[in-house]
C-alpha cells in the first residue's frame, strides 16, 4: 500500500506542467553525471547521449527505503500497536543505513543482484526523470554539476567549454564564490537571488512590488 501511494504520489504531480519542466532538469542532471563518470567532455552534444536513469538516484533510494522498511517490518512480531510503531522509529536509521549501502553498492557494481535491485527506482525514474527538451537544461545542469567539481579539475572541464562564452566565463564566478568566506558566500548568495528575482519579474512583465 505505500509502495502504491508513493508511485501514485509521483504520477500524479508529474501531470503538472511545472513538476514535467523540473523532471526535465532532473533527467538532464542525470544525463551530466553519466557524462562525467565516463570520462567524456561535458558538452551539450556527449550529454545528450547519455541515458536518464541512474541507479544512485534519490528516487531510486527512496523507494528502496520503502523495500528495506516492509522486509524489516516483517520481522517485528509485537501486538502492541504503540510498542511496534515505537520500535519501527528507533530503527528508521538502520533501515537508512541499510538503503544508503544498498544504493553505493549498486552504483559501484554492475551484477544480477544489483540489477535486480535497482530495478523499482530505475523503472520509478521514468516517472521522476523527463528527458530534456531544451539545450538550456543541459546547460543548466553542467553548470551546477560545475559547482561541485575539484577547482583542479575545474579548469580541465571548462577547457572543453573554451568556445562557449557563457560556460568559460561562468569559471570565474565559480571560482570567486569558492574563496569567500561563509558570510560573504550567503551575501553572494542572496544578491544572485536578487538579481534572478528582477529578471524573472520583469520577463513576466511584473514590478518588483508586486
């Protein structure tokens, strides 16, 4: 029944034209970290070749958190219903412990057991995942893949990205951000949100007031 609920839950809100646009963006996320792991450029072109669904996805841990909970479930035998509720909460963080190493495991091997495992969240990721109908989602997310990247490998990446103006200028801010302290980055932070708020209001026509 929770299992049915949580993929009802994830069908429904994927009818709405937003959670559709964001799914895009979550494919196109996916799509960038294939691209990565496999040691090609990160260009619009390799991203797009790559597949949405990857087996360390929070969704696919979310339903195998699901799994673990029903198996672990199975084995509290108690007929007090306060005492069993009690007890499955004090186990919430075996059963997180249990569902985080499953999901490193399938990301790190490639065997039956784990593609059997990964099966429910890669089958549940064509719900969650869209693939990306605009190159701007692509950019968009190798620009925030870009965010966590090394700063020395950084520099090897962008190296590819020479050509596209908006890409090799966005290093310099990366890098800027990265050497403020933790004050200044929450300032940086609030005058980009800033700044994104005003564009967005005024590209739906909107004052700043309303």
């Amino acid at each position: 029944l929770r299992i049915l609920l949580f993929v009802g839950y994830m069908a429904a809100v994927a009818m709405m034209k937003d959670i559709k646009r964001t799914f895009m963006y979550h494919g196109a996320e996916h799509k960038t970290i294939f691209c990565y792991e496999q040691g090609l450029p990160l260009t619009v072109e390799n991203v797009k070749k790559q597949r949405r669904f990857h087996p360390r996805c929070g969704t696919s841990f979310m339903i195998l958190m699901l799994l673990v909970s029903i198996i672990v479930s199975m084995f509290i035998r108690i007929d007090n219903a306060f005492l069993r509720t009690g007890i499955k909460l004090l186990l919430i963080p075996v059963i997180v412990g249990i569902g985080y190493e499953l999901i490193k495991l399938a990301g790190r091997k490639d065997n039956l057991f784990t593609r059997v495992m990964s099966a429910p969240g890669l089958w549940l990721q064509r719900i969650s995942t869209k693939e990306p109908e605009e190159d701007e989602m692509i950019r968009c997310a190798i620009l925030a893949f870009m965010e966590v990247l090394p700063e020395e490998e950084l520099d090897e990446w962008l190296g590819y990205l020479r050509d596209d103006g908006d890409f090799f200028n966005h290093r310099n801010q990366v890098l800027k951000i990265r050497h403020q302290d933790r004050g200044e980055l929450e300032k940086a932070l609030i005058r980009r949100y800033i700044r994104e708020r005003r564009f967005c209001l005024r590209a739906l026509g909107r004052s700043e007031e309303n």
